[in-house]
C-alpha cells in the first residue's frame, strides 16, 4: 500500500509500491487517482496523449502496473516519495499552473473551515471575492 | 483585519475570503475565534492556494469578479514596509513610517471600494492585458518547492518530523522568495510568531529589496 498526495488530496493506494524512484500501480487504480489511462501506443491524461517514458516498455511496465512516477516526471511533473518510498507526491509543473493563471480564470479549491466543513471558491461564483492569505505564524 | 470592509462592501455582492497557511494542527484557531470573522476563513496546511496563485507570503490577496475571472492577481494587500524601519524591542514606528504604512492600508481598501462600486469601469481592475502584465509565474523550481512542501507536511502530521522537516527546508532552497515556506518551517517566539533572530537575519539580507513586493496602485507609497 502506498499513500499518494495529488492535487492537495492525500489517496491511500492498496495496489502500489514504491521502491527507489518508481511508483507501481495498477492500471486501474492510475486512472482513478491520476487519470492516467493506458493506450497501445503510451498513455493518456484528460484527453490528451502522453509519450511512453521509454523506447523500451519493461522500464515501466509489469503486467498491470504501470511506474507512475516515470509517467508523471515524463510530464515535467514533479514526483518525489520519502525514503520508506510509502508516501509519494506528485505535483503540478510550473507549465501547466501558468497556463491556468494566463487564462485568467481563477482556479478553484476546495479547503475546509475551522469546523471542517468544505468550502471551495467557486462556491462565490456571482459575488466580487476578495481572496486574501493570512497566517497566524 | 477585513472585517470592516467585509461588513461595509458584504451587501453589495462582495465578500472576504481568507485562507490562512497554517500547517499546525489549531495554530489558527486562538487567531481566529479572537477576531471573530464574518467571513469564511479556511485553513491552508499545505499551502495549496500559494501554489495555484504563485503567493509567496501574507497578506497577498487577488480580486476575483463575480464571473470567476482574476482583474487583480497576486499582490501584496495594501502592505508596506514599515516594520522593517521600527524599534525591533518595542514595535514602534518613526512617524513617517507609520503615516506611510497607514496610508498604504488606506489607498488599497480605499481601491477596493472603487471596484466594489463600479466593477471592471474602475480603474483598480485590470483588463485582460493589464491583468496578465502583473502576473508571476511559478518557475520550474517552485513547482518542485510545492511538491516537496507538501510531501514534508504531510510527513511532519504522521510524526516524522525529521524528514518532513528536511523536506520542508529543500522547499525553502528551492523557492527563497516564498516567506510563507520558510515561517511555517522556522521556529516560533513566545507571541506565536516567526519572528526569532533568524527572521530578523533572513530580513536583513533582503537589503533594498522589498518584503512585500511592491503595488502598482495609483497613490500607494512606495
């Protein structure tokens, strides 16, 4: 099992592992997490075909697991695990963070109160908002 | 510290929303409940606003219109650099500085008032063009800070505090100019704050450069 922290989410993986710099993880549970689906001649992410990490598959394929952190750095995303390789993260590249803050639409989030409840910025949507960072630091 | 405004502009379809970086577990919460807010404060603990919005400290702040489109992004909320000129035993201000550091709280609500009041015929909200001039992209390296900032968190909340915290510090190499990261990993005074030597060291080193990045603000002293 292994712990992935994606898109501010922590994801518990029971089909995975890490070990060194690879993440292997089912097909299925890629998609559900990353939204890496696998096709004949690489993968895909939200429409969008992805190169193979390699010329040769073995380095990351094994069966049904794919190295999720080969597909994700492939990507110029960051992927980086502690050194028991049981919790992974794999972030956003600074690309793809620019292009949304070039298109001028505000990204939105989802971050809880004081008491837990959800709240996301697109909750606002129809008021002028003001979003302000603070800290009690 | 919004809530006037909040309470002034909230009837004209406007509202506050402060997100507070906090990575401790209840760090916000004796901050919170003693200014009793009336608007939405959410908590932060993995900065994961600083990361979609490129903020690199508080308060920075970005106007949002009612369709969801940014016309101010990022920028330092009406800050000025006073602290860095008063007593560091006493809090106390020249008063010069402090007439400029009241004056730059004053054009920037004073600015948001405008907007409020006349949406995107203000001149405080940028136009498309004008709104993408101001904006600061994460480089390749902030990108990999937030990573690593946010596996070093998480970390630290299991308990291991050692590599989270080394983690945290890599963020902080990889991405200098964010104080946000390096006063959530640096060590607290008794009020609470990031405020030990080290701050005061990290400060100093800015020499003429600016802690709160300057405004482009009609009347904002510079």
């Amino acid at each position: 099992m292994v712990t992935v922290l994606i898109d501010n989410k922590i994801l518990e993986v029971e089909q995975g592992s890490g070990a060194g710099d690879q993440l292997w993880i089912s097909t299925s549970e890629a998609e559900r997490i990353a939204g890496i689906s696998r096709r004949p001649d690489g993968f895909s992410k939200d429409g969008a075909i992805l190169p193979a990490p390699s010329t040769n598959s073995e380095d990351f394929l094994r069966g049904d697991e794919i190295d999720l952190a080969a597909v994700w750095r492939k990507m110029n995303k960051p992927a980086l695990s502690d050194a028991s390789g049981e919790v992974w993260v794999l972030g956003a590249s600074a690309g793809e963070r620019a292009a949304v803050l070039q298109s001028l639409q505000a990204p939105d989030f989802t971050l809880p109160d004081l008491d837990g409840r959800p709240h996301s910025l697109s909750d606002f949507r129809g008021k002028k908002v003001f979003l302000v960072s603070w800290a009690s630091w | 510290m919004w809530q006037e405004l909040h309470r002034e502009l909230k009837a004209r379809n406007f509202s506050v929303l402060a997100v507070a970086f906090d990575s401790r577990e209840g760090a916000a919460r004796p901050w919170v409940e003693k200014a009793e807010p009336e608007y939405t404060v959410l908590v932060d603990r993995f900065h994961h606003v600083a990361e979609l919005y490129n903020m690199v400290n508080v308060n920075q702040a970005v106007w949002i219109d009612e369709k969801g489109v940014i016309v101010r992004p990022t920028e330092s909320a009406g800050a000025y650099e006073g602290f860095r000129q008063a007593n560091r035993k006493t809090a106390q201000m020249p008063e010069d500085v402090a007439k400029k550091t009241g004056d730059a709280k004053t054009t920037y609500h004073d600015a948001l008032r405008d907007w409020v009041a006349k949406g995107s015929a203000s001149e405080y909200a940028f136009d498309g063009e004008a709104a993408r001039a101001h904006l600061s992209l994460p480089t390749p390296n902030v990108a990999e800070a937030h990573a690593s900032f946010f596996l070093g968190q998480y970390l630290i909340g299991i308990g291991q505090a050692g590599e989270g915290g080394s983690l945290v510090e890599a963020a902080s190499r990889l991405h200098p100019e964010s104080w946000a990261i390096w006063r959530q990993g640096a060590g607290l005074d008794q009020r609470g704050l990031a405020a030990k030597a080290d701050f005061w060291e990290r400060v100093d080193a800015l020499g003429d450069k600016k802690y709160y990045a300057a405004v482009d603000m009609k009347g904002m002293p510079q």
